[in-house]
C-alpha cells in the first residue's frame, strides 16, 4: 500500500475547511442533506481528503436515504480501518482512514447486498475525483494488472472477464476456453493525469499484440489481445493507437488486438486480485517495452 502521510496539525488548519477539521480530527458529525456528496452521482473515486487515500468507489455508492454518502464497501479494504465507538451511549463501529487516520463516519449492518453494510460517510472527509473507465485484455491478467496498477493516474485495477458468451464465468471454465471470455483487467483512471490514448499506449508495450490468442506459454481465446471500447470516442482512441503502435515498427508482425464493445464485466475471484502484490514473485510474462 502506498505511503499516504499526514500533514501536520498547523498544515491541517491552513489547508482544510472548518468543517473538515471537526469532522476528520475530532470526530464531529455534519448535518444530514446538506453535504456535497449525498446525492452526488458522477463516476468517480472518493478520498481521504486529508492525505488522497483511495477510500470509496462511485460504482459502490447507492441511495439510503440517511443524508449522507453510502457504499456498501471500500475500494481497498486496507486502506479503512474500524474501531467500536460507544460516544453516541449506544455501541457502533466507526470507520477511520488507515493513513490519515482521519474519521469517516460509521459502519451498519443495514446495507444491500452482496456485503449487507452501509458504509455512512461524511462528504466532509472525502474529496471526489471524477474518473474514467478501460477495460483491456493482453494475456494472464495477473502481469497486466501489476504494471497498470502502478501508472501514474491509475486509482482503481480489477482483473475479471468479458467478452464471453457465459453469465457469471469461474475461473475454471475461463481457463479451459470454454466461455468465450478474455482474461481483462478493468481500470478506473484519472483522466486529469492519464488520458485513455497514453494508457492504450502504455497496453501496447507491455504485452506482445502480435500473437494471436496467446501470450507467453499462455494459449487460447482467454488469452487474446483486446481493447473493449465504452463509447465512440474510446473506439476511435482505440483504432488511433492500434494504427501508430502498427507503424511504430515496433513489431514484425501484424497485430491482431480486436477492437469491440465492451459488454459485461465479471470480476475475478478475490484471490486473483492483485496477485502479484499478494505474491511477489509470481508467474508473469508481461514486461514494459522501450
């Protein structure tokens, strides 16, 4: 996990609203249906606004009617932490920011499923950043995610499966070849930081787009090199890229990266997500290309 430090007491005061000082340093409350991020819908990621943490996901956010931001569960588990809180003379569990170790609000057992928990935020300890979306396949997704997850401007990597024809793939159909899906890795971006065209270019490099359903001694259809576009301007980004990587005279061969619409996508199971960190050392046959 990256390093988020918190800034000092006096930096603190200078750089955070009233507001946000009370909330995320003394644990104060702020009033319901009179905060930013209630009704907030935009697509985007949620963070300490004390140290830029990654905290939520807008994909998990939903409606509960409380007044304040809701989710059924962080975007990385190891960047919350929970704590009992018997202040309010009742006992809850509070939720605070591993880094900043900021408060966030409380945890309740009253949320949708698949988690049934309401992670009830303050938007006062939360700063927003509006983020885009990729999905790409270049062979195991276990390599891909490990080099995409540390570009700068990536906040958000899950390694799933998609373009198949099967609802609800396991890894063991994906695998045999039997479901149609590529192995892919869905990224959530900061486009202030990182556009789509220097991510594509970035997918180019780090897998061979010039074999065809295979990657390393990774063979098969799970395997094949593909961009999955959100909108028209994500294909013609797509088509771009795929046209300078061919000119580049990088490769000898033609490269045969499909370019097709990005249907449903299944995330993995836990123990394939971020794999490589879970394991140094691990299998991997992707690599960035000068």
């Amino acid at each position: 996990m990256e390093n988020f430090k918190k800034p000092s007491q006096e930096e603190l005061k200078r750089k955070l609203t009233p507001m946000q000082y009370q909330v995320t340093q003394e644990n104060a409350t702020e009033p319901p249906f009179k905060n930013e991020f209630w009704k907030e819908k935009r697509e985007g990621i949620y963070v300490d606004v004390v140290t830029g943490e990654p905290l939520f996901s807008s994909q998990d956010k939903f409606d509960s009617d409380c007044g304040w931001p809701s989710f059924s569960k962080p975007l990385e588990p190891e960047h919350v932490q929970e704590r009992p809180d018997l202040s309010a003379g009742r006992e809850r569990v509070e939720v605070r920011s591993r880094g900043g170790d900021s408060h966030l609000g409380h945890v309740f057992k009253d949320g949708p499923a698949p988690t049934g928990l309401r992670y009830c935020i303050n938007s006062a300890a939360l700063r927003f950043i509006p983020t885009q979306e990729a999905v790409l396949a270049g062979g195991c997704f276990w390599g891909m995610e490990d080099i995409i997850r540390k570009l700068p401007g990536v906040l958000e990597t899950t390694v799933g499966y998609t373009g198949g024809k099967v609802v609800d793939p396991i890894y063991e159909s994906v695998h045999k070849g039997d479901t149609g899906h590529a192995e892919a890795i869905r990224v959530r971006f900061d486009p202030a930081k990182l556009s789509y065209e220097e991510l594509l270019h970035y997918f180019f490099r780090l897998h061979d787009p010039t074999t065809l359903n295979r990657q390393g001694n990774d063979i098969g259809t799970q395997y094949r090199s593909a961009i999955f576009y959100r909108d028209d301007a994500q294909k013609r980004a797509a088509q771009k890229v795929k046209a300078e990587a061919s000119a580049s005279g990088r490769w000898r061969k033609p490269i045969t990266t499909e370019i097709s619409p990005a249907g449903t996508f299944y995330p993995a199971e836990d123990y394939h997500q971020k794999y490589l960190q879970k394991n140094p050392g691990g299998y991997t046959c992707h690599f960035l290309r000068d």
